[in-house]
C-alpha cells in the first residue's frame, strides 16, 4: 500500500496550523486559527470517540522515548507496530519532520527532546479533550480510557488508585477498561468502581463458580459476569455499542492472590456470542470494543470476530497512527491503539446512516505540553493529590549521563539499573526484573529522583528475593518467557517484553520453538558459560504466585543509587539477536546502550 492510499492514517500539526501531511479523500485537514484553536480538526461525521490509553498514572508531562526493537514476526512481520525508527518514519513518509519524528520514533530522540521537552500530562489532555468535545459537540462524544491508569507513581500506588479515579471524572471518562487495575485487592477495584464516573466493562471477567456459591456477588449473577459486559451510548441520534474487553491474562501475568474469585480469558466465543446478540436485540448503529489485549491480540480477534466495526486497543503500548484495516468473514474491522503514558489521544470520527457505520477519519494526536496549555482546574487538582508526598517524590537519589529508557523487547538502561541493584545490593550472581512496559524516560543530565524511580517500580507485589537456581532453570526461565512474547500465535502470547536480565548474556533466535531460542548464555562477570547442573544465586522481584521476603524493590534501588551517586558508562547486558535479518522491528543506530551489534543471521 503507498503512502499516499493510507487511508486512515490522518494526523496534522493542528496547533501550528501546518498543512496536511498527505493530500487525499481521508486526510483530515487543519484548519488555521488563532493561537488558542490548537488541534482543530476538519467536522466530519456524527459521532466523535476519543480515547487514551496506557497512562500509568503519569499526571505530569514526562520524557517517553519510543523503542528501537519491536519485533514482529511470522504474520507481523514488516507490518505495524513492528517497525521502528528510521524505517518507520519511511513507512509513513514523515522523515524530517521534527515533531513527527519526536512523536513516533526513537529516531534523534534526545536532540528532540531537549527542543520539544515533555509529553503528555492530565492538564494538557484536559485542555484538549474539552477542546475538540466542546467544538464537535459535547452530545455527540465519548471518552473512551483503555485501562492500565491506577497504577505506575507512588501517589497511585500510596492511594490505591483513588487518584487517578479522580483526574479520570475530572477529565470526563465515560467508558473504561482495565488491567493493572486488578493488581489493587478486589475490594478496593470494586470501591474504585464506585467512586468512578464512567462505566467499567469487561466482557471477559467472569466471578468463578465456587466463589458465587459463597456469596461472591456478581454483576448479573446468570452470566457470571463480575461487571457490566456492555453498554449503550445514545448520541445524536445514534445508538452506539461498546463491549469492554480487560486484559485477558491478567491472573498469569500479575497475582491471582488479589482477586481470588475472578477468572479471565481471550473469552473469543464469548465475544462473538455477544456481538451477535448487541446486534440483534440493541440494533447499534456502531459497535465498539474498548480493549486491553494488546495489538497483535487484537488484530487476531478482529480476524476471527465479526460485527466489530473498531478495535480501541491497549495494552503494548504502541502509539499506532492509523486506524489499521483487517478482513474476517463479514468485513472489516479497523484496530487501533493509543500508545502510553498520555502522550497520544486518539480521536476517530464516524459517519452512521441507516444503521451503520458508512465512513469514518481518524488521528493519532500527540500531546506536545510545549504547545498545550494547562488546564488550570486539573492543574489544581494534580498538585493536591502529589502535596502530600511531595518530600517523598522531590527526593534526589543520584543524576545520569546516560538517557534512562524501559521501552523495548529487551533491556533498556532503566531496566540494567535495576538489575545491577539487585546484583550489587542482594550479592547475587544473576538477576531477572520483568519484561514491564511501563516507566518513562530520563535525560542525560537530569537528577534521578523518587518519583522517577516509582514510575519504574510502583506496585502492589514489590518484594525481592534471592534463590540458588541451577543454570538449566535460569535457561528454561528465559526460554519460557521468549515463547511467551514470540509464539507465532497472538492469542498466546500471555504477557509484557522478555525477562530483563543482570549479571548474564545470551543468544536469541526468536524464530525457533520453544526450547530453542535461547543458547550461549555467559557470565558477564568472568565471560564463563552457564552451567546446566551448577547453582547460581538469583536476585528478583514481583514474583505472582508467592510473595517474597526481601525488602521492595524501590529500596534495594534506591540504595543503589545513592551509593553510585551519578550514571555514566551504563553497561546493557542485552542479548545477541540471530534469525531476525532485516527485520524493520529493529533500527541498530539508535540501539546505543541497548542492543548488541550482531550479524542478523
């Protein structure tokens, strides 16, 4: 497909009154304006769906670099949002344009970053969400919010998630979903759900059998659903249906402890069986799901799914700037996703006539807080929730050199951090942090503070630990979260990036089988290869199925930090990549600190 037929692909610099970046049928033109008329979007349609997702608690602008390695393979190879950099920005046909570049890429990343500054930010969002609501009409729009916003700051993790509930009713949420929302305990997600404006759906959350039989209460007690599976939205005349779709492997990937009598699932039939019966007995002129399966999983539901018309998808955190076409049986679904941490609202505009969907436009609108002024209300309510801990968040721990990153398939800097803390602190040979996608970026030069420090730890399940494991287990460990992230199979794929690892390196063919992906693992220490039947000591953390005895994570980094006192010369232990040649999922020039210089064999 060329550039120019991108059809859905529809973004503009609207608060500098640029001119459109692609010129056909579905580009969405900018209107020229005064100053305070930043993104404004040509009408189109009659009814407007905005929707962030993956905010991770972040109310303040933040530094959020792109990742270098996104992989994609089997049916994702080549295809968004597996690729990255500079391939990328050739894919869309926006090399050269600096806030385009800043926005989607990791490409001139910290050139961009100290011009531009932050991103995102809740008095920013709400700026712009009351703007386009406001100027499209507030009676024919929906805020959608994909999940993952309780958790990922200290102030979120010190108020159970009551902080965000606030700033998502000041922004004017109507509809959310959820994921790391199910790390709280189940009373407290339940309280939360109260205190909530919006409607929280899930489709795919079932109260177990037994646990109704002991008086677990359930939202409609014969389906088994824990929250309302669906609803309706009556809009200008239009009758729009959105399923709620939470993370379907939540209790493998995070504890079940929390949320014992809940059960989770892909639930595919299920979903079918509902948007048949929204279809027959609602007569929806749309049909949305507002998803947290991640975008690969979403992509695979929209193939075996149908009636769907859009997919607002999260989870993988991958700022997608087109509404992305897929066929099924029926027709085609259109998946799109919102990125994280504030830093992209999307905004799809559709057409319904007759009881259907006939057209629709859509963009993927970064949140500049250079361009955006502040909401002076959310503002205000952002720095009441952060008062409180303020000599907590405000706290110096040590500064950097080195830009502090977590997004990739791999370890990022902020990850090595983490790693050589449990390494240094808890006297180990190895360490294992997971593969998480939340956490932002820190600039070379800038002061580490706590609460930089909490955007990459803050959780419910925080406790470290050290075991002796034999090098056949830190083996089958890696090969089982490699099989986890590369199974050829979308719906199989059950969690975040690969496992971050300390104290070792390794070889990776990620399209191998289950058993055969990872070899040539050593010792970076004494450059020894590991030992099958020899024991090593192994430093981790957020372990799910127990809780571990040592201290929270945020401390054993902490003391790190301050004990280094300054970041320069970070060593990445990252692994060699094979099997993987010309895959666009990997951009090597902007892998500096983060991945190996290999032959991509």
């Amino acid at each position: 497909m060329s550039k120019m037929g991108r059809r859905e692909f529809v973004y503009m610099m609207a608060m500098l009154g640029a001119a459109p970046i692609f010129a056909n049928s579905h580009t969405r033109m900018v209107e020229s304006g005064k100053a305070d008329d930043y993104y404004k979007l040509k009408s189109f349609g009659n009814v407007r769906l905005m929707h962030m997702t993956d905010s991770h608690a972040q109310l303040n602008p933040v530094y959020f670099r792109e990742p270098s390695v996104n992989l994609g393979l089997h049916s994702n190879f080549g295809k968004v949002p597996h690729i990255v950099g500079d391939k990328l920005l050739d894919h869309y046909g926006i090399k050269g344009d600096k806030r385009l570049e800043y926005a989607f890429s990791c490409v001139n990343f910290e050139k961009h970053a100290e011009v531009m500054g932050r991103v995102g930010g809740f008095a920013q969002l709400k700026t712009v969400i009351d703007y386009l609501k406001n100027n499209f009409g507030a009676e024919k729009t929906l805020l959608l919010d994909g999940g993952d916003t309780w958790q990922g700051s200290w102030t979120s993790l010190q108020t159970r998630g009551k902080d965000m509930v606030g700033a998502m009713n000041k922004l004017g949420v109507d509809v959310a979903v959820g994921h790391w929302e199910f790390t709280y305990k189940a009373e407290e997600v339940l309280e939360n759900v109260k205190l909530l404006d919006a409607e929280f759906l899930a489709q795919n959350i079932l109260v177990k059998e037994d646990s109704m039989m002991e008086g677990v209460e359930a939202y409609d007690e014969d389906t088994g659903h824990a929250f309302k599976p669906y609803t309706i939205k009556e809009m200008n005349g239009n009758r729009i249906a959105i399923v709620g779709q939470a993370f379907p492997y939540t209790t493998i990937a995070n504890p079940q402890r929390n949320i014992p009598d809940w059960s989770f699932g892909i639930n595919e039939d299920s979903m079918q069986e509902l948007v048949d019966e929204i279809r027959e007995d609602e007569k929806p002129d749309a049909l949305i799901v507002l998803s947290h399966n991640g975008f690969d999983v979403d992509k695979k539901m929209a193939e075996v799914c149908t009636g769907i018309d859009f997919i607002m998808g999260g989870h993988t955190h991958d700022g997608v700037p087109e509404a992305v076409p897929v066929k099924n049986e029926s027709g085609t679904t259109y998946v799109c996703n919102a990125g994280s941490n504030g830093k992209f609202l999307n905004v799809l505009d559709i057409e319904c006539k007759n009881g259907k969907v006939v057209d629709h436009r859509f963009t993927l609108l970064p949140i500049f807080s250079d361009l955006v002024p502040e909401d002076k209300e959310m503002k205000k309510y952002i720095e009441s929730v952060r008062k409180p801990y303020l000599s907590d968040l405000n706290r110096v721990l040590a500064t950097t050199d080195e830009t502090l990153f977590r997004r990739g398939n791999f370890n990022g800097s902020w990850d090595q951090i983490i790693c050589d803390s449990l390494i240094e602190v808890k006297g180990a040979d190895i360490s294992l942090s997971p593969g998480f996608r939340w956490g932002t970026t820190i600039m070379p030069g800038q002061a580490i503070t706590f609460d930089d420090l909490a955007t990459q730890t803050a959780l419910t399940y925080p406790e470290t630990y050290v075991n002796e494991f034999t090098g056949a287990q830190v083996h089958a460990t890696l090969e089982d979260v490699a099989d986890n992230l590369f199974h050829k199979d979308p719906f199989r794929q059950s969690g975040g990036d690969m496992v971050r690892t300390g104290g070792i390196s390794y070889r990776i063919n990620p399209m191998e089988e289950l058993g055969k992906r990872i070899t040539n693992i050593v010792l970076t220490k004494t450059g020894k290869p590991l030992e099958a039947n020899k024991k090593y000591k192994v430093a981790g953390w957020s372990t799910v199925n127990t809780v571990s005895p040592g201290k929270p994570i945020w401390e054993v980094t902490e003391e790190y930090l301050k004990n280094m006192k300054h970041i320069s010369n970070l060593k990445v232990d990252t692994p060699d990549m094979v099997g993987v040649k010309g895959n666009p999922g990997i951009d090597d020039k902007y892998n500096k600190h983060q991945y190996k210089a290999v032959k991509r064999g």
